[in-house]
C-alpha cells in the first residue's frame, strides 16, 4: 500500500506558498521523493497521507506532573501547558505516560497550534485521502533514531538555518535545546558550526553526554557535504539508518529524518482531532469491510447451492428408500399366511403353553431318595398337578376360553379333612410342632407365578427321640428346599408306648413342571 510523507515549515513561504519535502513509499521501498508546492501533491500518488509539521510554537517534551492516576494526567497537562505560557491560544496535544511513582507522573507531550494544525490539513490534499499523522517535526526526527536503536542517543539536527539538539530516548525526544546559526552571514568561517556542536553536547545529561552514548549528525548541515553523519563510535548507527530504505541513497534519509520519520510514528502520537480519525478510521475499514462483504456473499451463494445440492439428493435417496420398502412390503403381504393357518397356529401354540412340560417322575424320586437319611423311611408321598392340564382345553378364536372351577376347593378341602382323619387317629393324638429351618440355594428351577408347576405331599419318619428327630428334620427339610418350594413343614411327634417314639416329617413340595 502506498503512503505519501511529507514535511513542511510553518514560516517557509514562497510568495505565498509553501514549500515541502515529499516521499512516496511502498513498505520500505522509495517510490518519488523531491522537494514541491504543498497545493501540488494532489497528483502525486498514495493511498494515505502522512505530514510532519516545524513551527516555533510546537512543543515536543518530556515533563514532570504532581498525579496519582494516569486517568487525570491529560487534564493536569492541558492545566499545564496553559499556566505555564507554552501557548497563550488554542492547542492540540497527545501525552503518553511514561512512568507513575510516589504521585509524579513523566509525561510525553506533543503539542501544536490549533491554526497550525489546521492550515497544514487545508493546504494538503486530506479530502482525497486520509491524513492518518500530523505529528511535530522533533516527534518525526526522534522516532527516525528510534527505529535503529532504542539507547540514548544525542541528535544535532541542522534544520532552517538553526541548530537543534534533541536527546532521543526509545524513539522520543527527553531533551531538546536549540541554538540559531546564520549560515549566509559574510563573516561566518566554514567552522563556526563546531562550537555549536561541543556547547550543547556540554549542557545536555549526562546519559546523553557521555563518553558511551552516540551522537548523530543529521539534515542538510554542514557536514553533510563531507558525509560527517556521526562521530566514531557511532558510524554504524548512521550506516544503519542510512540502509533503512531502499530505492535511495543513504544519505538521503539522513538529510530529511523529519520526512522519513514518519514511517515509523505510531497512530497514538497523531494530533489529528477525534472527527476527522473517525473518517480516516472509515476511509481504512471501507475496502476491507467491502472486500469481506462480497467474499461472505460469494461463501453464503456457495453455500446455498451446495445446500440445494444437498437437499436435492436427500430427497432422491428418500424416493429410493421408500420405493424399496413398498416393494419389500408387497413382498411380505404375498408371502403371508392364510387366517385359517394362523389360527390353528395360535391353537397349537396355547395348547402347549396349557399343558406344560410334564414331570420325570424316576428322576424326581432317585435324587429326592437321595436327600433321605439312613434310619428315615418315606411313609407316603402324593403328587399332585396344580394346573388345569388334566381338564380339556376349550378354545375361541385360537384362544383357551375360560375354564370355571366350581367344585374344586371344597373338594380339594373335603380330601384334606378325610385324610387327616386317616392320618390321626382318634386314639393318637401327635404332638404336631412347625419346623424352623433356613432355606439352602436350590439347585433346581423353582416355579415362577402362573407356571405350571407339581405338589408333592410327604410323610417321612425319623428314628430317635423328640429332640434328635427334630434335628434330623430341620437338616431333611433344608436339603429338600434344593429340589422346590417348602411349604407347611411340620413335626409331628407321637409317643407309641412299647413301640417306641414316632416322628414323622410333614411337608409339602412344589417344583417346577419340567425341572427334573
């Protein structure tokens, strides 16, 4: 991107005009560079415009402010430069804070006159293209240096006939001191300018003055001719600021360091007021924000096609499936059964679901004889089905209808009674106690509610008496829950005179239908 410099004098005239030094850069290379009328620069090319401004009445500086907040140190500057006679009409300024310690403040501060200021930005072409810098030429001069070195540097800087010595520190000036030379006077030798040169070298600090710090000679001086930019020690300094452009030779940067300054001044020293940075603000976001609007369009058309694309074959894929899952469906409405086929299906399937597995009764019985002690012996065992498998099934629909039972328990309690009365005789009365015992971890399947399932009545006796036969039982009846479900398990003791003691275990089994 090209940028147009330029610097000018405030007291250069030429019947009426003003004269000023022009360079036109791209990056670091030199593109024009010469010497013309400010009202001519409009032809000259440069997306941008910077300016670096000599008056008598600028101020470029280092001071010391009472302050304990940065926030209030651009009041008590403009309260400073005012009480102080620096400018006795209106001023633009900038200051940056240098350091903050124990309620002093060191402050750089550039200022100028607002009419300065303002004639400078009339006579330029800053309504064709932005003025992004106005900065004072000390300001221009001091960031040339610093962009070769950020040590102390002391400047003896030839500029309109005057000497001015500026100690430059990081790119500003820290101190300055300005001593007039009438160059054209008849009586001056061609060395006066020497003295000059060795009195501000004695008043200025000492970081600046001593036998370590560099010293630069710089603009159209009388050294310039004989090419004396620097002192020993400091020639490669010189040589480096000589060598930061291209496209000319190096002493042209060091003739006109307030011009090619300029390349190196930050936005935040510019004295341009806050209306027109917000127009150069918008002059540098146009083309940007323009360039970033096409490319989002471009990206949003792109997307869109590529979305209708999408969309496109989304819905072809959908067509497929579909087609391909009406097909299969037709396939599967020819290959099903008829309705007769499936009700006998369904018939066939609750029927067995009724009648269940059946029961094993050979392995039943060997592994519970197994669980039998030695001296016990099985007095009666009763199997019963607990289903309605026995009973026809009737079926409605492929469906078992509904079977009543209506004789079934008072039978079933009828059978109960007349086998107690066989089992107890009147002339015995047992002594009947119920068993407590802790159920051991089946080995079996136990039947599940609904499940057809088998109910096996036991009577077993046990020798011994009353207290080794209810052990006996309570170890019988724990090895019998393996095979199913105990319910009701009693001893019944029963002292039969002559015959010996009678003890038999009662209980009742249900196991699983199909579990053994």
């Amino acid at each position: 991107m090209k940028t147009l410099l330029v610097a000018m004098s405030r007291a250069d005239t030429v019947y009426g005009t003003h004269p000023a030094h022009f360079a036109v850069l791209n990056g670091r290379e030199v593109l024009q560079h010469g010497r013309g009328v400010a009202d001519a620069l409009r032809e000259l090319p440069g997306r941008s415009l910077r300016l670096s401004l000599d008056s008598a009445a600028n101020l470029t500086e280092r001071v010391r402010l009472r302050a304990l907040s940065r926030r209030f140190v651009p009041v008590l500057v403009q309260r400073h430069l005012a009480e102080s006679g620096a400018f006795t009409e209106r001023f633009r300024f900038r200051s940056h804070v240098v350091s903050l310690r124990q309620g002093e403040a060191e402050v750089d501060v550039l200022a100028m006159l607002e009419d300065d200021a303002a004639l400078a930005q009339d006579l330029l072409p800053s309504e064709e293209r932005p003025l992004t810098h106005l900065v004072t030429a000390e300001a221009a001069v001091a960031a040339f240096v610093g962009a070769a070195t950020k040590a102390p540097v002391l400047v003896h800087w030839w500029h309109e006939g005057g000497l001015r010595t500026l100690g430059v520190r990081d790119g500003r000036v820290v101190w300055q001191r300005v001593q007039p030379f009438a160059s054209q006077r008849p009586d001056a030798s061609p060395e006066s300018w020497k003295p000059l040169l060795d009195a501000a070298a004695t008043m200025a600090p000492m970081e600046f003055a001593s036998a370590s710090s560099h010293t630069l000679r710089l603009g159209d001086g009388p050294w310039a001719a004989t090419g004396e930019w620097a002192t020993n020690g400091s020639r490669e300094l010189s040589q480096q600021l000589g060598a930061l452009f291209k496209g000319v030779t190096a002493d042209v940067p060091l003739r006109h360091p307030e011009l090619y300054g300029l390349a190196w001044v930050g936005r935040a020293d510019s004295l341009i007021v806050n209306g027109y940075r917000q127009r150069v603000m918008a002059w540098h976001w146009a083309p940007p924000v323009a360039a970033l609007a096409g490319l989002v369009g471009a990206v949003c058309l792109g997307l869109g096609i590529w979305w209708h694309g999408l969309a496109d074959q989304s819905q072809a894929a959908l067509q497929l499936e579909l087609s391909t899952l009406s097909a299969q469906a037709a396939t599967l409405q020819e290959q099903r059964p008829p309705a007769e086929a499936v009700a006998a299906l369904r018939s066939a399937a609750w029927r067995e679901t009724a009648l269940g597995a059946n029961l094993r009764a050979d392995r039943f019985l060997a592994e519970m004889l197994a669980q039998v002690p030695e001296g016990a012996q099985v007095m009666r065992m009763h199997i019963t089905r607990n289903d309605l498998a026995t009973a026809r099934i009737k079926t409605k629909d492929g469906q078992p209808a509904q079977l009543a039972r209506k004789d079934g328990r008072g039978k079933g309690r009828a059978d109960n009674n007349r086998q107690a009365k066989t089992e107890h005789p009147p002339s015995a009365q047992p002594v009947s106690v119920p068993l407590a015992f802790t159920p051991i971890t089946p080995v079996r399947r136990m039947p599940s509610p609904g499940e057809p399932s088998f109910q096996v009545d036991l009577n077993i006796a046990l020798d011994g008496g009353y207290e080794g036969a209810k052990l006996k039982a309570e170890a019988l009846a724990e090895k019998l829950s393996e095979l199913g479900r105990l319910s009701d398990t009693r001893l019944a003791f029963q002292d039969m005179g002559a015959k010996g003691p009678g003890a038999n275990l009662q209980t009742r089994l249900t196991i699983a239908a199909g579990a053994f």
